[in-house]
C-alpha cells in the first residue's frame, strides 16, 4: 500500500517519521508532502497515486486538512483519509467532518499498521473494527476504544527519516538539531496542557510514563549519527531528567555517541547532580518551563506545583554548569495583573535565563483552564465558533489574546518585550514606563528580532540552513494571516497561514 502523508509546514515531524517506520517495516510504502514546499500540494499528491492519504493535525490546522482532503477527494472520492495526531484524539467528532473517512485517537503504531493491512486485502469488515480508530462509512460512524499504550518502547521500529530526504532544504537544518525523544508520558496534570485529558483517555490502559532502555537508546541515538549524519540532539521528551535512568544513560552518550545535545527538563527534578550529568552528555541548552512568575497563578491556576525558589535553584544548577537556559513563559491569562506579569520577567531574572520565550494564553478547546476562563468571564464570545462551540484558535500564540484581560496593553507589551528587557538588563522603572505606551509597529518588531536572534543564539543553528528552511516554511511570529488557497490543476496561492 502506498501512503501519502500531507503537512503543513516544512518541518521534520517525529511522529510521522515514526509511523513511516512502522509501515515501512510491515511492508508497505510512505511518501511525505510538504504544502509550504510543493507548488502545487493536491497535484503532487494525486500524481503520487497514493492507496491512502494521512494527515497529523493539531488543533488550528482542522479546517486546512479538512480543505485539503476535500479538494483531492473532488479528484478521486474513493481515495480513503485517515487523520491522527492531538486533533482528532480530542475530538474525535472531526471524523464527522466531510472528506475525513477515519481518525485515529491517541498512539498510531499499531492502529496504522493494522489499516493499512486491511486496505490491502480490502477487508471491509475490519476497517471498521481497529481499536484506536473511528471510521465512518454511509453516515454511520463506527467507534473502537483505544488499545493499551505500548509498554515497550523499544519495539517500536526506528524512525524513517528518509521520507524528507525529497526536500533537501530540510536535512541540513535537521541534522543540526535532530528532535528526538527517549519517553512518552508527563507526570505533570497543567491546566494548559493535553497530558490530563490524554491519559483520562488511556485510563486502565497500560502505563503511562514510558521510558526507552538505556541500551537501546544509546544504539539508536548512535545509528543516527553514523548512518544519518546527525550532529546535534533535541530531545524533546516532556521532561528528560530520571536521574537514576540519566546516571547510566549520560556515561554512555558520552562515550558512544558523544555529539552536542539540547533536552527538556522541569524545575522539580533539576538538582546539581541532574545539572553535572547533562553537562557530561555535552548538553548545551536545557529548556525549562516556569509559566509564571507569580506563585499562586502558578499553583492554583496552572497547576504547576513548583516554588519559586525551585525554579531559581534550577536555573542556577543549569548556570553553574555553563548551560544555556531556555525558559518557557505564558502571558494573558485572567487574574494575571500588570505587577504579577512583571514577577515573571523578575523570576527569569533571578534563576539567569538567556533566552525567556513568552508566549500568550490561547484557551485551546478541551484544556481544563477554559473552566477557569470561563468562571473568570474572560472568554470572548465573538471568538467562538458558532457550529462547534469550540473556541475559535489562531495559528500563532505570540501576537494577540482571545480574552478579555485587565492591563491587557501593559501585559501584551511586556510579553513582546521580555527578551530585550533581559538582555540588557533594563531596570523594573524603565520597564514600569516603557509598558504603558499603547500597542505598537516598534514593539512587534523588537519582539520579533530578539526573538529570532537569541533563539538562534541558544541553538547554535547555522544561518545557511535556517534561512533555506525559513524561506520554504511559515512564521511562528508572523501578523497577518492569509489563507491559501489550493487550486487542482493549477499552482497554489502565494498567501500563508500562521501556525502554533
């Protein structure tokens, strides 16, 4: 069976890869489409003559697979699409949606395998019957509860990242900064996060904290770098540090597969030793989420059990192992007053963040804080979507709010200011005055450049490739989105749409 997965922007995506494997492995083909990379993404797919089109999509991105599928089943409507990823997990109903055939919810190794089996032998009766999909078929929608999580990871096949080899932009740009993840699972249950409705979905289902062996790990990571080329490691896992797991593990990489590395951690579990064992990987930039700066907002908002003095302590293990520190901010969310916005600049401050990443709330449907939104009669009712309900979300959590906020141009400007208050050390008086200028060109364009170039700075990307990728692929940080249109038969419009 030959598959044809469809993506928006032209980034190297784990979870494709990782499907691609597994088919692969159980004898099948894969191709990858990158919109923002063909010219024409729906006559390349067709001219592909796929058995199948799959999509991984996450909230934001629903209405352009939607338009998609849509426009290649104008071409051929028995062509069967099959969509998986965050989107459909949560809401699972998009497979009600016209040109969705199925949706896969929650881990699509087997699910996928299992699909593209009985395409094959064209076993209409088991389409309707894999655990982990929803298939609809003459209206009717057929629902199969998820399997049990894989308990073991390291019998999941390895990656294929041979699939974006047809976009050559990419593999330069990648191998410098190949993401990667060792686990699945967070402890963590934040309010702003997908972990608590995910494992409500698994419950009684297997463990939900997973973790690679050792052994394992270090071959794979090592078969990377030999066979793939890669330089550079970003491991992404939700929080990389088990400190009895990384005391066998960091020797290792050391030894064996020895190239730079950047990972996750949370503020909870960084202590000197976690900070000396990352260092001996030759970890050069540890990323850590604080949120808040404000203690209460943290705790009883977020759901983040952390103390601020944990947070410093963290930061400054990471310092004093001469690591970049990358923090992780969240702005605009309701009850958060101009001086408690200003507690988060100071606790990046103090635990000697390099680059503060500031973001703003985006009440993404299905997250427990929307509750919270709505007690605080922040949300927007021209925001919502009259058909769904659903909060209506823009691909870009950088730019504006969605709520109704008090202080929100104070807030707003802080957040698009934060890098640069940091970098040069701006005292809180200054900070107090320059914050109450009214929404602004220079603004946005500060927050843009400091953004670009202290992110640059802490990944040590290599320009040559970020500006080959950054001219194929859409902004994190861009303003005005304009939606793209596709045209079978034609070329595909110049606009683009912002993504999350």
């Amino acid at each position: 069976m030959r598959f044809a997965f469809l993506q928006k922007d032209a980034f190297i995506q784990l979870g494709i890869e990782t499907l691609a494997g597994v088919l692969h492995d159980g004898g099948h083909r894969v191709e990858v489409f990158i919109d923002d990379a063909e010219r024409d993404l729906a006559g390349a797919v067709l001219a592909s003559r796929p058995d199948a089109i799959a999509f991984s999509c996450v909230t934001g991105y629903d209405e352009w697979v939607e338009e998609v599928a849509n426009r290649i089943k104008a071409v051929r409507p028995e062509l069967p699409v099959i969509v998986g990823g965050p989107h459909p997990t949560y809401f699972p109903d998009f497979v009600r949606r016209p040109g969705i055939d199925y949706i896969c919810q929650g881990e699509g190794e087997g699910a996928i395998l299992d699909f593209a089996n009985a395409l094959q032998q064209r076993d209409a009766a088991m389409l309707l019957q894999i655990p982990n999909i929803w298939a609809k078929r003459d209206g009717e929608i057929y629902q199969n509860a998820p399997r049990r999580f894989i308990a073991d990871l390291d019998t999941i096949p390895r990656e294929d990242w041979t699939i974006y080899a047809k976009y050559p932009f990419l593999v330069p740009y990648f191998r410098n900064n190949y993401p990667i993840m060792t686990s699945r699972g967070c402890p963590l249950r934040c309010s702003f996060c997908f972990n608590e409705k995910y494992s409500q979905l698994y419950e009684d289902k297997g463990e939900y904290l997973r973790r690679r062996t050792v052994r394992s790990m270090v071959d794979h990571l090592r078969w990377l770098v030999e066979e793939r080329g890669v330089r550079r490691f970003s491991f992404i896992d939700d929080d990389f540090i088990r400190v009895k797991w990384l005391r066998e593990f960091a020797p290792l990489y050391a030894a064996e597969v020895r190239v730079p590395c950047t990972c996750n951690v949370r503020a909870s579990t960084v202590n000197d030793e976690a900070a000396a064992l990352l260092k001996q990987m030759n970890c050069y930039c540890v990323r850590m989420g604080i949120e808040s700066g404000n203690d209460e907002i943290r705790r009883k908002v977020l759901f983040k059990n952390v103390s601020n003095q944990r947070i410093i302590d963290a930061g400054r293990a990471v310092k004093k192992y001469k690591m970049d520190l990358l923090t992780y901010n969240i702005f605009g969310i309701p009850g958060e007053s101009v001086e408690k916005a200003l507690e988060t600049y100071q606790i990046n401050k103090d635990c000697g963040a390099d680059f503060a990443q500031s973001s703003i709330l985006t009440p993404y449907p299905g997250l427990s804080i929307n509750e919270y939104i709505e007690q605080m009669g922040a949300l927007d009712p021209n925001h919502l979507d009259p058909m769904s309900g659903l909060t209506r979300v823009d691909k870009t959590y950088f730019i504006d709010s969605k709520l109704k906020l008090e202080g929100k141009n104070q807030i707003l400007n802080l957040q698009k200011l934060m890098q640069f208050f940091l970098a040069f050390h701006v005292p809180m008086r200054v900070i107090r005055w320059l914050i109450r200028f009214p929404e602004n060109k220079l603004y946005t364009f500060i927050f843009r450049a400091t953004y670009g170039y202290f992110r640059l700075k802490v990944n040590r990307r290599e320009l040559i490739p970020l500006f080959r990728l950054a001219f194929r692929t859409n902004s994190y940080i861009s303003m005005r989105p304009r939606k793209k249109e596709l045209d079978i038969g034609g070329h595909a419009g110049e606009g683009k749409r912002l993504v999350t």
